[in-house]
C-alpha cells in the first residue's frame, strides 16, 4: 500500500508537469518530483523544502557536492546519486569526478548581500547556528512574484527523470513585468530606534498625520515641534508604524490602512488592530529581527532563554554586521518581547515565558474573521495569485499561518468558517486542499468593513498588491 501511495503521488507530480502546471514548474516542486524517484516514502516536501532552504535554488542543489548534500538531514546516497547524474547530464560535463570535486566558487561570487535579497528570496533559518556558511535561501513559494523564472533547464531535470520530452517554458507576461519592475529590498536590523513600542506616543504621531492627512510629504521636524518629543524617539516611532504598514516611510505620511486605523482606533487597542499590525510587522521580510522572531525562532527552534536568542543572533550574522550593530540587535529582540509581553500586544497572547525564563509562542486561532480574511487576501496578492495552498501556507514565511503558529487542521477550520461566511472558496473536492480567492473583494474592504461594522461589498475592485511587498 505504502509503495502504491508513493507511486500514485509520483503520478500525480508528474501528471501536473505534463499538463504544464506554472506552479509545478517551481523549483521546490521540479525537486519533489524528482525525490520521489529516490526516497522510499510519499511525502518528499519537507525535504525538497529543506535543500531549496540550505542552498538557494534547484541549480545550486544540483551542483553542491556530496559532502554538503550528505550534511542535509533525510539526503541519502540514492539521492545524492540521482541529483548528481542530473547535473551530470545537464550540464554536460566530461568527467563526473571533475563535476563532483568543483568548488562553488562561481555561486558565490554571484551571491546577493543580504540587504539586497527580496522577501520571499530569504526565508527563515539564517540564525541557525551554522548561518555564515549558508547560501542565501529562497522561499517555496512558486507564485512569489519577485523570484526568478524556472529555467528551461530545470524542467529538462524532471523530463530526463519522468522518461518524458523536455516541455519548453516560456515566461507569463506577469513574469516578464515583474522582472521589468524587479528592487531590491534593504532589510532594517533595527525598527526601534532604541526606544520601547509606546502606544500612546504612537498615538501623537498618528493624531499628527491624520491632521495632515491631505500633505504628500510631511517633515520630522514639524513632528517633533508638535509632539515635543526628542528627534531620535521621532524617528523611532516613524519606523515602528512603518514597520506596522501605518505609515510610508520617507514621507511620513499615512497608508490607506494607516488612516483607517488612526480615525478609529488610534491607540491601536482593539483585538482587530492589533492583529493586522502584528501580522504586518511580524510578516515583513524588511523588519529583519521581528522577522526571525515568529518565522524563525518561535516557528522553527526549540524555546530558548533571551540570552540564547542574542546568541543566535550574534552567529547567524556576524558575518554580515559589525558588533556595534549586532549589539542594536539584542536591543531590537528587548524591543520586540516588550511589546507582545508588556505592551498592547501582550493581549493576542501571543508570545509567553516558562518558568524556565524560556520564551515560547502560544497558536493563536481566535481571529476576527474579517481581519483574517484580510491577511489571506493582501498574503496572496504578494504572491499575484488567487490560489493557495493549504499545506503551502502553514510553512511559508510572513504567511498568516506562520506568524500566528497556526498548523494545517487549525488553518483549515479557519478557512472553512470563512468559506461559509462567503468571503474566499475552500476546494476540497478530487484531492484538492487549497484556497480560492474571490476576484469582488480586496484587503481594504475587508479592514474597512472590520471597523465600520458592517458585511464586506463584493462588487470592490481586487487588490493590485500586498501592503508590504
């Protein structure tokens, strides 16, 4: 029975390439296909998602040498074998014991610093112990709309493995637009400034903008002639309501959810609030620190003392900033287990502390339904697509799933419930476990909705994007 599942899930792989599936052009999914030829059981993801997470994408899987695939957990000879007669053929070397000997000199001279990876090229694991000897890691996500296209190469892969002709791949006209407008996104080690998440001081900045809510720009130094309060505290308080996608930084300005939230909760007290700004700021790839906090060390480590966060820290990037500003980072994690322990956060319950002075995080599955359906809609429109996966989503990084620690049965009871409210399509039928936007609705409808108290309108034009992509 075991060998019939592992034979059918194989089929079912192959059959979606055949069809020309974009997602199963991704490389995650071109490299499951290719395991379940070499591993002896059905569900190959989780380690596909592995080797895509240690060294970057399916070509410098296939060129890493033996020594370093054995490293990965799960990677056997059979494996190892398979992936490098791949490299072999595909790459068209002469000898196999050259190929196998060659350094990765060449990939790492066209590495990305990391302040210039996107946020889904990154995901979480760079405060593992071993991190200053990673490759930059890319995110699982076939949809993100800032990765690089599957090459004609990498769906020769599967073809040489299913026994099928190489299907040609030409890019989307989504894909070439999104290479055309391509950015780099710098990430910000620190959102605080040195200063404590103070709501109510937010509150006065808040108040500011939303007097001035007509001005396309507005200085810090009218700010701080208002508030009274020092430059630097200005500062600080500018960058954690960006953080929180309340406010546009460089023009200080309100964001369309911003000004929502400043006219009718400007404290940012109530349970709705706080779960978008949380998922905001906890699912932005550019707030580094709050990043790896809830996609990382609470998601993925084993509960550790702060003193043991500061120490992955200190690892995970010392080979990318200096201790001056690694020292920031130890302030930056105070910073973020104040506000969920002491400040406003601390009533989503989300973060707690043993006994033990470990910090764990609790799943949080009492969602304001419209907030939720908001978080799912502006998740997707990062991604440019109207589906997701269940299972795809509970491992995804900035994800709602991840930052709230929900596992795949919580995130499908969720789902079902806002399925039957109407607002998005749960497809379970023939083996399908995914979620169906409906095109009537946008993130903005679903937030103002939430605090006008009212049933979202189906008739709002669809959102072009996510609020922090």
């Amino acid at each position: 029975m075991a060998e019939k599942g592992k034979t059918g899930h194989r089929r079912r792989l192959r059959d979606r390439f055949l069809a020309g599936d974009a997602e199963s052009r991704s490389d995650e999914m071109l490299l499951e296909l290719l395991l379940t030829f070499a591993v002896g059981r059905k569900d190959v993801m989780p380690l596909a998602h592995e080797l895509i997470r240690v060294f970057g994408n399916l070509s410098q899987v296939l060129s890493a040498s033996h020594d370093e695939l054995c490293k990965v957990k799960g990677i056997g000879q059979s494996s190892i074998a398979l992936l490098k007669v791949i490299d072999f053929i595909q790459s068209g070397s002469a000898s196999t014991t050259a190929k196998l000997s060659l350094p990765n000199r060449a990939a790492r001279a066209i590495q990305q610093e990391l302040f210039e990876n996107l946020p889904n090229e990154q995901i979480s694991g760079q405060l593992s112990s071993n991190t200053a000897n990673r490759k930059p890691v890319q995110s699982k996500e076939p949809s993100v709309s800032d990765r690089q296209p599957v090459t004609e190469n990498s769906s020769s892969t599967a073809s040489i493995v299913a026994g099928i002709p190489t299907v040609p791949q030409r890019l989307s006209q989504s894909s070439k637009k999104q290479l055309a407008t391509r950015k780099s996104t710098r990430r910000k080690f620190q959102v605080s400034n040195g200063y404590l998440l103070e709501f109510d001081q937010l509150a006065r900045i808040l108040h500011f903008l939303l007097e001035h809510r007509d001005a396309k720009k507005i200085s810090r130094t009218a700010l701080e002639e208002d508030t009274g309060l020092a430059g630097r505290q200005v500062e600080g308080l500018i960058s954690m309501g960006a953080a929180m996608g309340l406010i546009t930084p460089g023009r200080q300005v309100l964001t369309p959810v911003g000004l929502l939230i400043a006219e009718q909760d400007i404290f940012i007290e109530k349970k709705g609030s706080l779960e978008w700004c949380h998922y905001v700021a906890a699912g932005s790839f550019r707030n580094l620190i709050w990043f790896e906090i809830f996609n990382y060390l609470l998601a993925e480590v084993s509960p550790m003392t702060i003193e043991e966060w500061n120490e992955r820290v200190r690892i995970g990037f010392s080979d990318k900033y200096s201790k001056l500003t690694i020292g920031k980072g130890f302030n930056e994690i105070r910073f973020v287990i104040d506000a969920y322990m002491e400040r406003n956060f601390s009533r989503l319950e989300l973060l707690h502390r043993s006994s033990d002075e470990r910090l764990y995080r609790r799943r949080y599955t009492q969602f304001v339904p419209l907030l939720l359906s908001a978080m799912i809609y502006d998740f997707c429109a990062t991604k440019e697509t109207h589906l997701s996966q269940i299972d795809e989503m509970v491992v995804t990084p900035g994800s709602p799933a991840v930052v709230f620690g929900l596992d795949a049965a919580s995130l499908r009871q969720q789902i079902e419930g806002l399925h039957d409210r109407g607002w998005l399509r749960y497809e379970t039928t023939h083996n399908l476990d995914q979620i169906r936007l409906k095109p009537g609705f946008s993130v903005l409808e679903f937030l103002t909705a939430h605090f006008e108290d009212r049933e979202p309108h189906e008739d709002t034009k669809p959102s072009p994007g996510g609020f922090f992509q």
